[in-house]
C-alpha cells in the first residue's frame, strides 16, 4: 500500500510537471494533447484573401442584402413590410389560429385570399416546407430519402385535408412531434398563405 501511495505521487507530480507549466513564454509551439480547434481554415478579420480575385477577404454583401429589420426607403412599402416582420404575440383567430380552445375554420377576415397571396404561399411553402412534405404535399420530401422514421405527415390525405384551417395555422406555429414550430421564422401573414397554399395542392390532388 506505501508502494501505491509512493508510485501515485510520483506519478501525479510527472503529469503535472509534464502538462502543467503555464503563463511562460516558450519558442516551440507547445504540444497539444487536444487542440481545442485552435488551428483552423479561416477567415480572419481585414486579411487578406487568395479566393477572390480582387484578393480581399472580407466580401461586400451579394446586391439586394436586405438586413433583418431594416426598413425600405420606398414610400408606400411599409405595411407589407410590417406583415413581413409580424411574429405574433395577439391572441386573437388571425395569431393563434385558435377561437377560444377550439381551431378555427376558415381564414381571418383581415385576409384576402387571392392570386398573390396563394404565390405568396407557395413561395413560402418551398422554402419552408418542401424539404419534409415535398412539393405536392404528400410528404415524400428529400428528407425521406434519408431521415424516414416517423415519415413527415402527407398533406394531401384526407385526415389533414379534414383539419380546420386554424389546426393548420396551428401546426406551423408550434410544430408537432417532430416536426419543430415555424413561428420563429415564417410570419404570422405568411403562415397563413401557407395554409392556403396547401389548401391549393390538396384541391389539385383530386
Ligand atoms: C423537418 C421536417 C418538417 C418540416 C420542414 C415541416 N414539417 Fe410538417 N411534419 C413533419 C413531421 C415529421 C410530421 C409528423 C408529426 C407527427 O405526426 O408526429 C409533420 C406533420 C405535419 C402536419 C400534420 C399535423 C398533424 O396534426 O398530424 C401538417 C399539417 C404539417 N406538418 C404542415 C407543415 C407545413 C405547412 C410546413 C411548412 C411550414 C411543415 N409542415 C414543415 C416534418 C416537417
């Protein structure tokens, strides 16, 4: 037992000796047991780059960059944009999508459900949703192709088409199993263009 306590000082002094020496200048890189990634490709601030031709390495934005937040300068433009960055907290049909605990059928009358707001919705559908639900709706997306148990949901059956428009709205919002919530990201307006949208695609799969 004297030999074990003896060899274990000896040892925990030589593996302190070994890695423990700090805060001393050395001129060889120091050996790395894990680098903790401090060696990487990367970009660094106001340096200069071989990737691009004009050698700069910090890139200007690509042309038509809009920043989250920042207001057009076009008179006339603001309301859409209101819409556009509206992520709800009312609690209300048009918010929630819910009348009192019940989903709501129908849309909030504040919409108009026309031709641009359905190519509003489909723009958004195949941003958003397409890569689950596929293009049709019938949830054969190209995540199926690789990620397949539980399948996303086919929108065009009838158990969905039989949901209320607000049970829709709903599911976008706060997600379901494991299908996470889209309310961080798509717009209160456009979560309901949405919901027209696959409207639109269970109407055309009859
Ligand atoms: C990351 C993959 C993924 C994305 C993206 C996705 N979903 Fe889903 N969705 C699922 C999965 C998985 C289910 C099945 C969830 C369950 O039943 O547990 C589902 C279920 C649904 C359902 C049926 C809900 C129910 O009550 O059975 C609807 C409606 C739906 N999604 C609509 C959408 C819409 C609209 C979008 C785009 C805004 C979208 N989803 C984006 C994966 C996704």
């Amino acid at each position: 037992m004297r030999w074990f306590f003896l060899i274990l000082a000896i040892a925990v002094v030589a593996t302190a000796v070994a890695l423990g020496p700090r805060g001393e200048k050395f001129s060889d890189p120091p050996f790395e047991l894990f680098n903790d990634m401090d060696r990487q490709y990367k970009q660094r601030p106001q340096k200069s780059s071989n990737i691009f031709d004009d050698g700069k390495g910090a890139r200007k934005p690509v042309a038509g960059t809009v920043p989250i937040g920042f207001k057009f300068p076009h008179a006339g433009n603001e309301k859409d944009l209101a819409s556009d960055l509206d992520f709800s907290a009312g609690d209300d049909f048009y918010n929630t999508g819910l009348f009192g605990d019940f989903y709501g059928k129908g849309y909030p009358k504040n919409l108009t459900i026309d031709e641009e707001f359905l190519a509003r919705g489909k723009e958004r559908y195949q941003i958003t949703c397409t890569p689950c639900h596929g293009e049709s709706g019938n949830g054969q997306g190209v995540v199926s192709k690789y990620w397949a148990i539980p399948p996303s949901a086919n929108l065009i059956d009838p158990r969905v088409k039989a949901m209320p428009e607000g049970q829709l709205y709903w599911t976008i919002t706060h997600g379901k199993g494991l299908m996470g919530p889209y309310n961080g990201v798509v717009s209160v307006r456009d979560r309901w263009a949405i919901v027209a949208y696959v409207r639109a695609l269970q109407a055309a799969a009859e």
